[in-house]
C-alpha cells in the first residue's frame, strides 16, 4: 500500500504493528490519516495471518488529536462529514475480527483518546497523557468519544473528563478504567507484543467470537446478551477448537489450533 502517514509491519507472520506516522503535527488525525486508517484496516480483516493487531503512534504522542487547523474554518455539514468519517473507521476498528491492543505511547488526547476507546485493550506508557479537550475549543468529541468513554468508565466519570476537559496522566487515567495497564515508556511495544502473543496462543474463533459478544452484548439488555453468548458458546463446538483445546488439556499438552 502506498501510505504516506501510516506504517504497518508484519511481527511473527501474525502480529501486525500500525504505527500512525506524523510526528511533526503529533500524529494528529486529519481526513487523509482516517483514509489511510479505513485503508490498513480493511486490509488487516482480509488477511487470515494476521491474528492480533497492535496501534501505536511515531515520537512522543498516540494521537494528539483531531488536525485543528483543518477543521478551524469547516461548515456544519462539513464538519458532520468529518465526524462520519472518524465514527466510520473507529468502528471498523471497533469491530474487527480479531483483537486490536492499543499501545499509548504518548499524548492520546480528543481524537487520539477516541481511537483508544475503539481498541479492545490500552497498554499505556507512564509518560502517556489522555484526555477529551474539546470543550477548550467549542465543540464536543466527535468519533463517538461521548459513546465509548461512558460505556467504558461511566457516565459520570466520562462527564467529568468531558466537561472539564482536564488531561489526565496514564496512571489516574488507569485508576479511572480508561487504560488497562501502565508500563515504563521503554517496556510499552515489549508488553504489547507478549500480550498479542498470550491472546496468539488461545483457541482463535473463541477469541473472534468473545469479542464479538461483548460488542454487542453490551448495546443489549442481559437477557438478549446472554442469548448472544449461548449462540457464540454452541459454535465454538462446531468449529473442532472446542474438541482440539478439551482433548490438550486432558492429555496435558499445548493445543493444535488449525
């Protein structure tokens, strides 16, 4: 692919590593890195060798936001189409077939902090700031931030970072929920890799179907949830993962996964 603002690597034939690469501006997000974005990813979901996807961004910053000075002068319709545009491959990400681990490296902050919340699991650096900051301009987030963060730390606590728009640092956004792990800066893609490489080692359509379930159990009542998860539970038995994992344990060796 001929990408001028994101990186991608192979890891292990089954680990890709996309790195957002704009240092100059902070890897902040404009409409051709959310293309290129939608781009990578539709190709990631295409490629059966990849099973785990890490992000993460070049030189100090995750994301830095949304490119203010592209949206300084948008319209109202122009700026809904921008926001379409980051809602559209935030989901995609959201919703992709395998499992997507957020590397924070750095600043994660309006856009950034969105696209975060799309990744199932947000490793950060103890140098990584977070925040929603949008209110200091006007406006609100606009990649579904609203969404994401109250489903992911509460609507109270979401409030409280939204409307102050205060940036918090990765251990207060750890003890919030908004991250699951913090790390030293120089240990970050080393635990993003053995965790890709944990998830590698599990029974991979009861991952892709895990995931699958909790994305959409949690937009559910629990009695519709867990009719999701039955259905999700009995197709793990027709897949043979299932029968291979069972048999592993009970011989006590590592599974077979084809």
């Amino acid at each position: 692919m001929d990408l001028k603002y994101t990186a991608m690597e192979m890891v292990e034939d089954s680990i890709a590593i996309v790195k957002i690469n704009r240092p100059d501006a902070l890897n902040t997000l404009n409409r051709d890195v959310l293309q290129e974005l939608e781009e990578v990813f539709r190709k990631l979901g295409d490629d059966d060798k990849v099973k785990v996807v890490i992000i993460t961004g070049e030189g100090k910053a995750f994301v830095a936001g949304a490119d203010i000075a592209q949206m300084k002068d948008m319209s109202g319709m122009q700026a809904r189409e921008f926001s379409k545009l980051g809602q559209q491959v935030f989901g995609l990400i959201e919703s992709l077939e395998k499992p997507v681990i957020a590397a924070v490296n750095g600043f994660a902050l309006g856009g950034g902090s969105e696209l975060a919340l799309a990744c199932d699991i947000r490793i950060a650096s103890d140098k990584a700031k977070l925040g929603q900051p949008e209110v200091n301009l006007g406006i609100i987030p606009g990649f579904a931030g609203t969404q994401r963060l109250s489903r992911l730390i509460g609507p109270s606590n979401a409030k409280m970072l939204i409307y102050t728009g205060d940036i918090i640092d990765a251990q207060t956004a750890l003890h919030y929920g908004l991250v699951n792990k913090v790390v030293p800066g120089e240990e970050l893609m080393k635990e993003a890799l053995e965790l890709a490489r944990k998830i590698i080692s599990k029974g991979p359509n009861a991952i892709k179907f895990a995931k699958g379930v909790i994305n959409k159990g949690i937009q559910a009542d629990l009695l519709t949830g867990s009719s999701y998860e039955m259905e999700a539970f009995s197709l793990c038995f027709s897949t043979g993962e299932a029968k291979e994992g069972m048999s592993a344990f009970l011989e006590k060796r590592k599974p077979n996964w084809k």
